[in-house]
C-alpha cells in the first residue's frame, strides 16, 4: 500500500461498473474505440490499435506517481468494456481532483452511462476521499463535452487560452469547470434525479 491520496477501488453502479485499467483491457478498449471511430475526433484524444500502448503508457505513469487513477468503463448488461475515465491531475495536499480522459462508444452517447459516471466519481471523491473541489477540463471546441459537463452542475471557472499545443502544433484553448464541496449535496440531488428518469 503506497502513501497516494488515490487508491485502486471498485465502483458499481446500475448501469455500469468502473473498474480499475488494466494492461489487459487494451483490446477492449480500442473496440470500444472502434464504435464510431472516435480516434478521428480531433479535439479529443482517443487511442487506436497503433496508440494504445502509449496511451496506457500515460495513464499508468500518472497512476504511479499518484497523480491519477484510471478505469476501464463496464456495461453490467453484457461485462463489455465501453469506455474509459480516470481522475487525474491529483494534488493531495490541497485536495483537489480531475475528472477526465472520458469517453464512451458511440452508442452509449446520449445515454444514461454519463451522468452514472460522473455520479460515482463524484460521490466517491466527496464522500471517501474528502475533495474540496473536483474540476473537469475539455477543449474549447468540444461542445458536446462543454454541455454535458454544465448539466452535472458544473460551473465554469474559466478559459486557459494557449493552454495546450497538440501534436499538429495547434493550440488549445481549454475551458475549465468545478464542483465545490459545498455545492455537491445539491448536485448530488440533481444527479440522483436525472438517474431516476433514464432507462
């Protein structure tokens, strides 16, 4: 057992499993990734058979100096891997966490697996680690991610301009979104609400 604030832990829910990445999971992954091909969205980064081990690469160094906490996304109906998340950017002393590297199959966007995600990690990060705050990071031009992180109840503490250079040389201007710990009882409200109404 190290000294990290993170620690691998299991979480179910009625829809989904998060369940720790493993090395094993890559195949899965990138046929989950396969469901509408979403390594080709170029505001995001999602890996393919060719980046898929430098991808866990990533994830498991951040893992390892206590900065993050990875998991694979499973369907409880069938045990098939979906998707990814992780907290990451972790600072212990401060206690603070990220919510981020999400992404699901196609079909499985626009369902109810987001907002049963994010439940878990944030009640898991208020409830047991004690965070005072949990942020969610997505680039400008991602919309879709925009949108989905306000209706969590999210609120948007900024725009990071020239944040990030991709590999293309372009820059990134990143939007940034927190959750305080005193908001999360009513976010949890809303979440649990907005659970009740999916299938």
């Amino acid at each position: 057992m190290n000294n990290h604030w993170l620690y691998e832990t299991t979480l179910q829910g009625k829809l989904v499993t998060l369940v720790p990445l493993k090395r094993e999971h890559a195949d899965a992954l990138v046929e989950a990734a396969s469901d509408g091909e979403l390594w080709n969205l170029w505001y995001t980064s999602v890996p393919n058979s060719t980046t898929i081990n430098a991808y866990l690469d990533q994830a498991f160094n951040d893992q390892d100096s206590g900065r993050a906490l990875p998991f694979v996304v499973m369907n409880n109906a069938t045990q098939k891997i979906i998707g990814t998340t992780r907290y990451c950017n972790a600072d212990k002393l401060n206690q603070r966490v990220e919510i981020g590297y999400t992404w699901y199959a196609k079909s499985f966007q626009k369902t109810g697996v987001n907002t049963e995600c994010k439940y878990l990690l944030l009640a898991h990060a208020f409830e047991t680690l004690n965070a005072i705050a949990v942020e969610f990071r997505t680039h400008w031009h991602n919309q879709a991610s925009r949108a989905a992180i306000a209706r969590l109840g999210a609120k948007q503490d900024g725009i990071l301009r020239n944040h990030q250079k991709s590999p293309d040389g372009v820059y990134r201007d990143t939007v940034v979104f927190s959750i305080i710990d005193q908001e999360w009882p009513a976010v949890k409200k809303g979440l649990l609400y907005r659970m009740t109404q999916c299938p």
